[in-house]
C-alpha cells in the first residue's frame, strides 16, 4: 500500500517540477524583467522540496504538493497575460490530485482556485483575463473555468473513488479470509486438545483406570488453559500440542 502511494505521489512531484521549470523558461521568455516570475517558482518550488522530505508526514506531503500544484497554476495564468489556455492547468491540477484517492486534497485546491477565481474577477480581472478574449465578462468567465475544470477532472476523481473502494473491499475480504481461517484452525485446537481429552478421560474411567483419567483431565486443563490465554493475548491459538511441537524440533 505505501509502495503504491509512494509511486503515485512521485507522479504528482514529477508533474510539478516540470510545470515549475516550463513556467521558469517560459516566464523569462516573456517578462524577463518581472519578479513575479521568481516569486511564483520559488515558492512552488519551496512546496514541491518540502513534499520530498521523508521528515514529513505523507499527509501533509499530499497536502504541500496539491498546494504547489495551485501555485504553479496561478502563476500560468499571470505569466501568460491571462490567456484562455493558461487557466487550462487548474483543469490539469485537479486531475492530478485525484492519484492521492483522497477527497481532501480535491476540495483543496477546488477552494483554492475558487478564492482565486472569486478574487480577481471583481478586483483585478485583467491580471487573470485578456481583454481582448473575454471582454469585460470576467466573472462570467471565471464561473465557466471553474466549472470546466471540476467537469475535466470528475471522470479521474469517480475514477480514484471506484479504485479506493476496490482496495478496501480487498482489504476488508482478505481480513475476513484470515479470520476464517483462524477461527477454524481454533475449533480444530480445541477439539484435539479438549475434547479428544474428556474423551479419553471418559474412556479411562469406563475402564475403572482412575489414575489414567486424572492424568487426562489435568492435561486437558491445562491445554484449554493455553487455548484461553492464547485466545485472550489476541486471537492466537497456544495449546500444548504446539508447545510440544516445536521443543520436538529443536
């Protein structure tokens, strides 16, 4: 399970630094002047450096990624002049975020690129807008985006949510299969050691052996004594035959 997280989450990384080093190129191309463009690739960078770190829990690694996803996207948007095509990485963002399979990290940078679309529009609309494409319906066009990119993204969002439920129904049957399996290997312990125990214990004294049946029922004690405590610490099954078993193979 970690190994697949670890794969997916490396995906996500390899996304990000490559947005980050085209947006760097591109952005020098373009405003070679501007320190906007140093602002956005260090910080995006500064998210994409702490989601490698192995000091830090993978739950907010996902989170810092997803973070430096959102920042690289609005750094498109303002490089580019607000070009249409730019606010196309917000759609790109959210469906990479649903390799995590986690809802969170979704409606993160869902917020995010809510409170960026909400903001411009009414205060600044030609930072994320070209005039000569929208015309002066910004909010008109900010609600379009945002709702082209949640649509983009749902096919890779339901998509993660079937592969989630996948994996814990397998988890949940592969619990279930070892807890049969525990279970009968219990009730196989507990007639060997018990019940064949009280068998002969019963044989014995219908054969007027006291001694034999004594013997019998103590040993039965103290295997169902084991079976108990076994069970008590877990669910494990130590009976006497096991004891025997392996001071038999050393």
């Amino acid at each position: 399970m970690l190994r697949n997280w670890t794969l997916r989450h490396n995906t996500v990384l390899t996304f990000l630094i490559s947005a980050i080093v085209f947006t760097s190129i591109e952005g020098v191309k373009r405003y070679s002047n501007s320190p906007n463009i140093l602002t956005i690739a260090t910080c995006a960078a500064l998210y994409a450096a702490l989601a490698t770190s192995q000091k830090v829990a993978p739950v907010l690694r996902q989170v810092l990624a997803t973070l430096g996803l959102a920042t690289i996207a609005a750094g498109m948007v303002f490089l580019s002049g607000g070009m249409l095509v730019s606010h196309f990485a917000f759609a790109l963002a959210l469906s990479l975020v649903t390799l995590y399979q986690e809802l969170y990290t979704y409606l993160i940078l869902t917020l995010y690129m809510f409170v960026f679309y909400t903001l411009f529009a009414y205060l600044h609309p030609l930072t994320i807008f070209n005039a000569s494409e929208v015309g002066s319906k910004s909010v008109y066009w900010s609600i379009l985006v945002m709702s082209f990119s949640v649509l983009f993204s749902l096919p890779a969002l339901i998509s993660a949510y079937f592969s989630t439920n996948s994996l814990r129904s397998e988890s949940n049957l592969q619990s279930a299969l070892a807890e049969a399996a525990l279970r009968e290997r219990q009730a196989v312990e507990i007639h060997d050691n018990v019940v064949q125990g009280l068998v002969v214990a019963l044989y014995s004294l219908e054969a007027e052996d006291s001694q034999a049946a004594k013997d019998s029922i103590e040993t039965t004690l103290a295997s169902a004594k084991h079976i108990v405590d076994g069970l008590l610490q877990g669910g494990a099954v130590n009976t006497l035959r096991d004891t025997s078993a392996s001071g038999d193979n050393v």
